[in-house]
C-alpha cells in the first residue's frame, strides 16, 4: 500500500470540503489577554483572541502565575512518573482536597486532562458496573462517547436535555442492572444548559447513578463558581461531577468529585489514571491557586455574563444568525464548511481577529459556526470592532445579513 499516498489523499479531501484545519502560530501575552501574537515567515503582528476557553482570562493571573514559579523553584519541573509509582505529590492532594471542598464532594481525583478524566471513568464504571447500561444525552462530548464505547456497555441514547425520554427508557431496561446516565451541563457548541435537577430525579427514581460533566461551566457558574449544578442548587443529587482545569481555571487537566469509595474505585482500576505520567507539580499549584480565587471571585462571573450578553446584543442588533445560547458561549450559524473556513481566514489576515471555524465532525454538516467566547477583558471597543469586521467579512463570502 502506497501509505504516503493514502494520507494525502485524505488531507486533499479535507481540503476540498473546507474542513482542513489551519493552526495560526500565536503566543498569548501574559497580562495582556486576550491579545497576542501571531508569527508569520516575515513577520509579527498584533491579532486579538476571540475564541479561548480560558474563559475569565486565569491562564495569566499574577497570583496563578507566581503559584506556579515557586513550586518550580521548590519541587523542579516534573511530577517524576505516574501517581502509583512517583508522581503523587503534596500539590496533587492539596489540589485534590481543594476540588473535592469546590463540589462539596468528599473526594476528587485529577486527571492529565477533561477528556482522560472522561474517558477513564467511564470506562472503569461502565465495564466494572455488573450489566451496566449507560443511558447517554445525544449531544455528549467526544470523550465521553469514547469512554462509553471503549466499555464496551450497552449504551442507550436519550433526547437531548429530555427527562421524559430518559424516564421511558429507563423504565424498560432491566431493573436489576446497574445504570449511568451521563449528561453534560452547558454543551459548548450550542451553549445550551442541561435540566439537572429533573434528569437527577429520574434517574434516582430508577436507580441509576448521575454522571454530570461540567466542563464548560466550572468556575462561570454558582455561588463559587463550582457549576450549573451548584447554581440550579441540585449539587447534591449528582453522584459525579467531572470537570476541567484547562478552561475557566485556566490551566491544564482533568478531574472527578465524587464519594470517596467512587475516587479510589477509579483510582484502582482505571488505566487511563494507573498508566498516565501525573500532571506537574506547578500545574497543580496554579490550578488550587485558581479555584481558591475564583471561588471567592462572584463579581468576575457576573462581568463575564454581562460581556457575553453584550456581544449577543451588538450581533444581533447587526442581523447575525445567533443559535439561541443560554450560557456565555457564541455561537453563529454559517452552515456551510468552506465558508466558515473563509470567514475566519479573512478576520484573521484582513481584521487581525483570531477565531475558529467549527465545522463537522464537531458540530453536524450544515450547522457550522463560528464559537465566540467573549472574556471579562473584551470591552465595548474590541466587541464594535469585531462585529464591524464580520460585517465586512460576511459580505465578502457572499453571506446575507437579516435586515
């Protein structure tokens, strides 16, 4: 087989479609989000970030930023192996404590990222589960659509956001098996939120455990900041909550808060933990950091609500097809791949406005977007300008605006 061969053939067909993604070299500025650098063959020019998941902009903290220095200065720059062998170290169990109290859990255990902490407990409790069947929102995450499959558990997909189809279907499995309903709480391509407390109670109405991924909201939403589940006050009727350090906390990795028994049961059996160098020391110094400020930080949330708002009202007001979010993330429909593509390459080069087209497989064909995630650090200038540039841009490519 000709492999060289294969492999152009299909980064050609990528290509064709419009889905063949360009990566913008940048380098962020600490102090200075959301703007940055972007290097081309000749040269270095100012663009601005309109599409980070480091949501509040905590990537570049001074207090983040000094955590990690020092436990860089203290404890070196590695973990030195994996948790079993030599990689658990005192910043990795602060941290931990930290997350489990953020929860009102008893424990937590941190993952390299979002998508192994998915992946590895869904694999371990669905596998280890005796019959387990896992009812699924039809809009999960990759991650967790790879951790359900790779159990190889029957696996059962509800409407999205639809209690009462998880109710008739949870009704006609067998009663003796064991269940998982897996949901997210804010789907981060359409910015939606999930019904959690009414999901919650049919799923204990059948005895079923609640497995809530909380990605997109941890550190955005509730009192202090521990999601939309703190937030609708029904924390305590999700079994599992797994979340991010590498959005809103602005770091890197991935966690679960559960019961304590839950934890140490994945700690025990899951590959994706056992085999898996720990994160760094200073990591997990920066990320404790992080969730210590933010959960003491409700005017930064109600900042970043009211931007995300202002920018719906300044694209809507311009004619914009805006997807109906009811969180802070942007979505606006393009529905075309090329597009999509050409849209954000003449915002970049033209406009000097870094943002990213979203086409399928993350989002289904005819839907693709553009996902702004508007920051506490955008102001009225920086959005004006951007919805002025799109205006431009939109027309360029021969897209219309609603009158």
């Amino acid at each position: 087989m000709d492999y060289e061969n294969f492999f152009q053939q299909q980064l050609a067909a990528l290509k064709a479609e419009g889905r063949y993604r360009s990566f913008a070299e940048l380098e962020r500025k600490a102090g200075d989000f959301p703007h940055a650098v972007q290097y081309l063959e000749t040269e270095q020019r100012p663009v601005t970030v309109w599409c980070s998941n480091d949501y509040l902009g905590m990537g570049q903290n001074p207090a983040v930023l000094e955590a990690m220095r020092e436990t860089i200065s203290l404890c070196g720059a590695g973990a030195g192996g994996t948790r079993n062998i030599s990689g658990t170290t005192h910043e990795h169990v602060l941290l931990e404590r930290e997350l489990a109290d953020w929860h009102h859990k008893e424990a937590a255990l941190v993952f390299t990222s979002g998508y192994v902490a998915n992946w590895t407990a869904l694999t371990t409790l669905a596998s280890k589960l005796p019959n387990c069947i896992v009812f699924s929102d039809e809009m999960n995450h990759a991650s967790m659509i790879e951790g359900i499959r790779h159990s190889r558990a029957e696996k059962r997909i509800f409407k999205h956001n639809d209690p009462a189809d998880l109710e008739r279907q949870l009704k006609a499995a067998p009663p003796d098996a064991a269940k998982i309903v897996a949901f997210e709480s804010v789907y981060s391509m359409d910015g939606d939120k999930s019904p959690i407390g009414p999901i919650c109670e049919v799923a204990s109405r059948y005895g079923a455990m609640t497995y809530l991924d909380e990605v997109h909201a941890v550190g955005l939403y509730g009192e202090r900041g521990a999601g939309v589940a703190e937030e609708q006050g029904v924390a305590d009727k999700v079994d599992l909550i797994q979340g991010t350090l590498g959005k809103a906390v602005g770091c890197i990795g991935g966690y679960i808060a559960a019961s304590a028994a839950l934890c140490d049961f994945v700690r025990s059996y899951g590959s994706g933990f056992i085999f898996t160098t720990a994160l760094p020391p200073a990591i997990a110094a920066g990320a404790r950091t992080s969730i210590s400020i933010l959960k003491k930080s409700p005017e930064l949330r109600a900042k970043h609500q009211e931007r995300a708002r202002r920018m719906k009202e300044l694209l809507g007001e311009a004619g914009f097809p805006l997807l109906p979010s009811q969180s802070h993330i942007v979505p606006i429909l393009v529905g075309e791949a090329r597009r999509c593509k050409e849209l954000t390459d003449i915002l970049l080069l033209d406009f000097g406005i870094y943002v990213q087209p979203i086409n399928y497989p993350t989002v289904p064909r005819g839907t693709e977007r553009l996902r702004v995630t508007p920051s506490p650090l955008h102001d009225d200038k920086a959005m004006r300008y951007f919805v002025e540039s799109l205006r431009q841009a939109w027309a360029k490519v021969g897209l219309k605006l609603a009158a």
